[in-house]
C-alpha cells in the first residue's frame, strides 16, 4: 500500500484546499487592512483611535473559536446570515487584522518623531512619507512578528471544524474514526510540516532582500 495511501490522500487534499483558501485570502486581506488601520490609528481624531482600539481589544481579548461561533451563528438574530465559509473568512480576517494592528503599530512607534516631524519640515506629503521613508523602516522592525503570525495561521484555520467545514484537521479526523487508524493524522501533522516549511523559506527570503 505503501505511505501514500490514495484512500487517505485524496481526500485531504480536498481538505487542504479549504485551509489553504482561507490561509490565502486571510493574508492576502489582512495585512493590508491592518497597516492601513494602523497608520488611520496614528492620525486619527481620538473617537477613531477608541473604536479601533475597542476593535483590536475585542477580537485580541476572545478565543477565535468563540468568535467564529457568534459570526455564523449569533448574526442571524440580527439579520446579518452568511454561509459557513464567508463566516469562517470574515472571522479568521479579523482576528488577524487586529493582530496585525498591534504589530504595524508598534513599528509605526518604533520610529523616532523626530522623522515624523522632519517629514513636516520638508514638505513631504504624509503619503509619500510614510511610503518612501516610515514604511520601510517599519516593515524592518515588525518582520519577525508577522511572520510568527503568518506560520501561526496556517494551524488556525483548523478552528473552523466548529462551523462544520471539512478543513484539513476536520477531514484527517473523519479518516481516522473511519479507519480506526493514526495513518491520517501523520499525513495531517506531515502537510502542516510542509506548509510551515515553505512559509519560513519564503519569510527568509522576504526578510534577507527587506534587510539588504
């Protein structure tokens, strides 16, 4: 039969498609949303910094697990009804958004006002300062978090079996109970070595050519 049973294989792989979605689209929306909600943070009157502030302290201070509960099943009471699978992103994207406030807005704090305000001096606009000269800079302080983060997610998609989505882990689960067998959660813990790999490859790469 060998390792690579087709009968346990196969069908994590159809599991490995879900984990992967939302690992892609939560990045690929995250981090994004929160630099931007970082630096809105920083200039923003002080009603914004208390709602984001409250945003951040609330999806940092509950279990994810909870969260994607109240999403999916709590909204519904008022109004707001979404498929398992957009619950499941909207959730996992916020979670990680805010997570990824704190990061971009310690780095953003990290760097001396003194840069700030020879911007002002200059004339710069606040844009193309902080794209030409506080990004940057920042990008080289928060690196190492971010990409704790980035690992960190691939594993946590894993709480969306709670939702009842056949993920990775969900599907490995199936496998076992069916067979009575250990063989599937080997492959599982297998794959989720190899994403992690591939993932600490790529952030080298990324930090070696931010750090040059």
């Amino acid at each position: 039969m060998g390792f690579f049973d087709p009968a346990i294989f196969n069908p994590l792989m159809e599991g490995l498609k879900t984990t992967m979605y939302l690992y892609i689209i939560t990045l690929v929306v995250s981090i994004p949303a929160g630099l931007l909600i970082a630096i809105v943070h920083r200039y923003a009157p002080k009603l914004i910094k208390l709602l984001i502030e409250g945003y951040v302290y609330i999806f940092r201070g509950t279990p994810m697990l909870l969260q994607l509960m109240f999403t999916f099943f709590g909204l519904p009471f008022i109004g707001i009804v979404m498929d398992r699978m957009d619950a499941a992103a909207l959730t996992i994207i916020l979670n990680y958004a805010a997570y990824f406030v704190e990061i971009f807005r310690g780095g953003l704090n990290a760097i001396p006002d003194k840069q700030y305000e020879a911007l002002q001096v200059l004339s710069i606009s606040r844009f193309q300062g902080l794209k030409n000269v506080i990004v940057p800079q920042m990008w080289r302080i928060v690196l190492p978090s971010v990409g704790n983060e980035v690992i960190s997610l691939s594993k946590d998609t894993a709480l969306i079996y709670i939702l009842g989505i056949d993920e990775l882990l969900k599907t490995g689960r199936a496998l076992a109970n069916q067979q009575a067998s250990l063989m599937p959660f080997v492959y599982v813990g297998v794959i989720y070595l190899i994403i992690t790999a591939i993932t600490t490859y790529i952030l080298k790469r990324v930090e070696d050519r931010i750090m040059d």
